[in-house]
C-alpha cells in the first residue's frame, strides 16, 4: 500500500491525463485568440493584407535601395505604381463586364430557350407548361437583375464607408510595414525574454522570407492560370473572356480550391453562351491548365518557397473559409506557411540550417520518407516501446 495517491493510478492513466489538460488547456487559448481576432476582424483582416501586399513589394523596395533610392522615395513609387496598375486593370475589367453583360442575358436567354425546346420535343417529353414556365421564370429573375450584377453591389453607402475605411487601413499599414518592418518586428518582440529574444526574432525574419517567396510564386501561378484559361476562352469567343480571366486569377490565390471553382464559373459561362461542345472544349483547357499548375508550377515554384503538406494546405483552407469566408481562404495557407517556418526555426539546433532546408528542399521528395522499420532515432525508439510522456 502506497501513501502517495498518484502512484495507484496506473501510468497510462497519468499520462493520458497530463496530455489531456494540457491539449485543453492550448485548445482554450486558441479559442480564446479566436474570439480576439474575430472581435477585431475589421482591424486584423487590413493589416495582415498589408503583410501580404508588404511580402509583395518589399524584394521591389529593396531592390531600389540597393540602387542608392533612398527607402522613403523607392516605398513612395512601389506603391503609387502598383495602386496605379491595380486601379488601371480594375477599371477596364469593370467596364468590359458592364459592357458585356447585356449581350451575355441575350445569349443565355437564347440558351434557356434552346434547354426548353430540347426537354419537351427530345426524348425526355417533359410537360411544356411546366418546362415554359420554369424556363420563363430564371431569364425574368435574369434580366429584372441585371442592373444589380453590374452596378446594385456597391450602391449602398455602409459597403463603400467600409471598404474605403478598410483601404485607407491597408494603405496606411503598408507603408510603414515597407519602410521600417523589420524594426516594428525588433520592437514588438522584445516581449519575449532576453535569451530566447534572438532565436525569435531570426525566426520571425525566417517566416517573412517564407511568405515573400509564397506571395511571388502565387503570382506567377495565378498569372499563368489567368494568362491560359483566358486565352482558350478567347479563342473559343466566350463573351467576358477577360473579366472571367481575372475571376481565375485571383481564385488562383487560393491554392487548390479557388483556381477550381473560378474555372468552373468559366465553364459555365461557355455553356450557357457557346452551347455544351464549346463548354467540353472550355473544360479541357480549364482542366488541362490545372494539370500544368499541379504538376509542373505548383511542385516547382510553391513548393520551393513553401514546405506545406497538401492535406494542411486543404485543411486550413476549410478552416479560414468556415471562420471567415473568402478573406479566410486568402489568408489562411500564407498564415500556415509562416507559422511553419517559424516553428521549424525555433525548435532547431541551428535556425539558419533548418530555414535552407526549407527553402532549398527537392519538391519531388516525399517529407515523411522514414519507415516503421528505418534505423531513424525516432522510429527505433517507438519500436522499443520509449514513448516520452509530458511531465505530470
């Protein structure tokens, strides 16, 4: 009989329970941040847009540095050109929409008519009634809509103070982000204790770096995506051919799911305007561009710049779209990959080494290639039956 109460509890038991509070207790405080972000959504969402479009321009500001600009002048024409290309494509996709739209309620109506036609005079014999009226019904919802698809979306003034107030936020935050980032970084994170102050700051500046790379390679993967499909469409004579171009463009920025679902949109497009042969062709362009990216550019360009598993990647996708729709999904996989990098560098022996693994890894190599059966340290001691538990 033992007087200590602990040592009657088995050790599986102990254990069990040590790892329990503990996951409980980094549940709670994960819940707890959430709350936090969610409840300063409307301040979180523009600044880490600003980290974003910072990991964007900062090579463009450096760069100009390097060449005697001073920092202040090169942040000052990064951004003045890239709000200026920005506003210059926004502008002409908007008016090719508004112009298009109207010849593409035509077609669809058009297409409505011909779906009609087929269901009650093709071998299916639907009731015409029925089928008239359905069909009658989608192209009046259509056309008594129209104006709302090319100017009813930004016509209420709460949508327009927010997004301006949003804007100005991102603007505001990004130019300090380029012109002093790494010494707002130096600041904040002397909240962490002096002898670990180093290792968190190079793991900082490590994750950064990370996500320059991911911001760039995305870039080019979107533009080849926008750049591909846009053409095929083109030369198929889908109307809106350049504003769908833009829509996979920047679905391209979520990685898997967006470049999908903005290629189906096409899809559809092309068979309600061009008929189901030329939505088959649209399909095999779309689908064909999504092999070049997953095989080719996804593996050669993102998965240089960033060590993510495919399942994190969907995973946290699913997350940041279910917590906070699109802005969610944008966000959420450039936020994993920093967090990955980060935590690699702080619990390596050598932060420097472990950051050139990362960045300068084969693609092509699995990232768990050890067996049960390899002599790796880890394995060989799970074979063994010595499995570390926390400390109760």
């Amino acid at each position: 009989m033992t007087d200590d109460p602990a040592e009657s509890v088995h050790p599986v038991v102990r254990v069990g329970a040590a790892w329990t509070w503990r996951l409980l207790v980094l549940f709670a405080g994960l819940v707890v941040i959430g709350m936090i972000v969610h409840r300063l959504e409307s301040v979180v969402v523009p600044v880490a847009l600003a980290l974003l479009a910072s990991a964007l321009l900062s090579p463009l500001v450096d760069w100009m540095q390097r060449r005697g600009i001073p920092r202040v002048v090169a942040v000052i024409v990064s951004i003045l050109g890239s709000l200026g290309l920005l506003v210059g494509i926004l502008t002409f996709v908007v008016e090719q929409f508004i112009e298009g739209v109207p010849a593409l309620t035509d077609q669809f109506t058009g297409s409505v008519t011909q779906i009609q036609n087929w269901l009650t005079q093709g071998p299916l014999h639907f009731s015409e009634d029925q089928i008239r009226s359905a069909g009658d019904s989608v192209v009046r919802s259509v056309q008594s809509n129209q104006e709302a698809l090319t100017s009813g979306a930004l016509t209420t003034a709460a949508v327009i103070g927010e997004m301006l107030t949003g804007a100005l936020l991102v603007l505001f935050t990004l130019i300090f982000f380029l012109y002093g980032g790494q010494q707002i970084w130096d600041f904040v994170s002397r909240i962490v204790p002096t002898r670990a102050r180093r290792r968190v700051r190079s793991a900082g500046s490590q994750a950064f770096g990370s996500l320059v790379g991911y911001v760039r390679a995305t870039v080019a993967v979107a533009a080849v995506d926008a750049i591909g499909i846009g053409t095929g469409l083109a030369i198929l004579g889908v109307p809106l051919a350049l504003p769908l171009a833009s829509l996979v463009f920047i679905g391209a920025f979520i990685p898997i799911v967006g470049a999908v679902l903005t290629g189906f949109v096409a899809v559809l497009v092309a068979l309600v305007t061009k008929g189901f042969i030329t939505a088959l062709i649209a399909l095999a362009i779309v689908i064909a561009v999504m092999q070049v990216e997953g095989h080719v550019l996804q593996p050669l360009l993102l998965g240089r710049a960033v060590r993510v598993h495919p399942l994190a990647v969907v995973l946290a996708i699913a997350t940041g779209i279910v917590m906070a729709g699109i802005i969610g999904g944008l966000l959420s996989v450039p936020l994993v990959a920093m967090a990955n990098t980060a935590i690699r560098s702080l619990l390596a022996d050598d932060p420097e080494e472990a950051y050139e693994e990362i960045a300068d890894a084969d693609p092509s190599e699995p990232m768990f290639p050890a067996a049960p059966d390899s002599p790796h340290p880890e394995n060989q001691k799970l074979s063994r039956g010595e499995v570390d538990g926390p400390a109760s």
